[in-house]
C-alpha cells in the first residue's frame, strides 16, 4: 500500500475508554449506520477492571451481548490499565521499543489498520480523567496515523479518515451536528443494558453515578433533548473540531432536511 493510497475499510470506528462508555454516548449512530449496511467497530482503551462494580470477567461477556445487539462488523481491546491512561506513556522507552511500548503508537496501528472512514472520539473536556486522557491519545494518534516516519509494530502505512467526530459525554459541549438516532434508540437502550453489573440501581453495594437509579432516564432525557433541538424524536450530539467544507449545499440539505425544532423557536 503507497503512502498515498486512500483505500478505506470500515466506515465507522468508535474509541472509548472502558467497555460501555461507546454504547452510552454514541449507540445510537453505530446502531443506525449497522443498519444502513455500513461496517462499524469499537475500540475499548482498557477493561474497566478498576469499577466499583462486576469483574473483567463480567464486563467482557457483557461487552459481547452489547455488540451483537449494536450489529458491530468488530470489536477489540487494548488492555492499557484501567486508571493510568497517558497519552504520554512510552516515549521514555528506548527509540527502538516506542514503536510497541507507546499506547499512542498502539492506536495508530489500529487506525492504520482498520482505516476507519469515520472515527468517533471522547470530546476533551470530562468529569473521568480516564475519558479526558483518551481524547488526548486517540486526538495525537489521528495525527501521527498520517506521518510517514511514525513507526509502528508492526510496520503500518499512513493513514487519515475522512472525519473525526468528538462525542461529549458528561459534559455539555455545543454540538457542531446533531444525529438522528430516533430508528436505533430502543437498540441503543438495549445494548446500554447488557452491562446489568453497571448500570442496574442496587441498594447495597458501592453506589456509582452510571448505575444510580435515574441514570438510564437521564440518558433518555438527553437523546430527547437534543432530538428536539434537530426536531426528531431522538439525536446525538457530536462536536467537530475542523470547519465542515460542503461542494453541493443544496444537495447536502436536501439528505438532511430536518424541520426546524419545535421547542426552541428563534426570537421574533
């Protein structure tokens, strides 16, 4: 494969930094581009196995009903630690191991390798360090994925995604775009619910934010909320950090001709 081969294999490709955060946050467009007959994948950064709950026994057979209900084409997990994500781990590593010690060389193989035309990302700013150090990682490896000279293990040629979409989590980020994501919803939910050790309510036991008793509601208030704001029943919101070029406005308005939302009028 040249340097300048633009060959593309899957059409989407979600990171996250623990087995269910993808299905939270961007379920429903994974569901929805299944669906469409695209091929889309998950990368897990780690195991989880620092939770409060389950173990990474549990975590990963739930991982595996979560993405059979997605229709993912693959899944795969690095296994950095749970905890220690750095985007700077390994560079001290002498210049000939980096290659195979640096997480982020690790990612760049898996972007060089699976050649996503779409990559789905944790947006910067969160309440996990796990989930900020991601975005980091991930945001450095689309970089050098496109350097000749970044080496990996094994030897991988340059790449660059056509779009990287940055997903907000438990923060509130302006979204550059907001996805229709009504056709999958009910899927997301369900794939959300495989991780049972994760997010069903317990009285006893270590209480956690994703497993409180209005955590599933308060997803479903969000996806509603941000529906409403493209006037839809459901919808993701996803921030870009590039400016969106268009050739053909009016054909890319007539694909995507939503009505104007109902609950937010513009001010007379």
């Amino acid at each position: 494969m040249s340097a300048t081969d633009s060959t593309y294999g899957l059409e989407v490709l979600a990171f996250g930094p623990h087995p269910d955060d993808v299905e939270l946050f961007c379920g429903g467009l994974l569901a929805r581009m299944a669906d469409l007959g695209h091929r889309t994948g998950i990368v897990d950064l780690t195991r989880g196995e620092k939770s409060s709950r389950g173990t990474p026994e549990t975590r990963a057979a739930e991982t595996e009903a979560a993405s059979r209900v997605l229709g993912l084409t693959l899944r795969e997990n690095l296994g950095l630690p749970d905890g220690w994500i750095d985007p700077w781990a390994g560079f001290e590593a002498p210049e000939a191991e980096r290659a195979r010690a640096a997480p982020v060389a690790r990612v760049v193989e898996v972007l060089r390798r699976l050649r996503p035309e779409l990559v789905l990302v944790p947006w910067q700013q969160e309440r996990h360090p796990d989930h900020e150090a991601t975005s980091a990682l991930v945001t450095r490896a689309l970089f050098f994925a496109s350097v000749r000279k970044f080496e990996t293990e094994p030897p991988s040629a340059p790449f660059t995604p056509r779009q990287v979409l940055y997903y907000p989590m438990r923060h509130l980020a302006e979204p550059s775009v907001v996805i229709d994501v009504t056709a999958a919803h009910e899927r997301k939910m369900a794939a959300i619910r495989c991780y049972a050790s994760q997010v069903e309510p317990r009285a006893e036991g270590p209480q956690t934010l994703v497993g409180s008793p209005l955590s599933l509601t308060s997803l479903e208030a969000r996806d509603r909320f941000y529906g409403a704001r493209i006037g839809v029943s459901h919808g993701e919101p996803y921030v870009m950090r590039e400016t969106l070029g268009l050739t053909d406005p009016v054909e890319h308005f007539r694909r995507n001709s939503f009505a104007r939302p109902l609950f937010f009028p513009e001010p007379r």
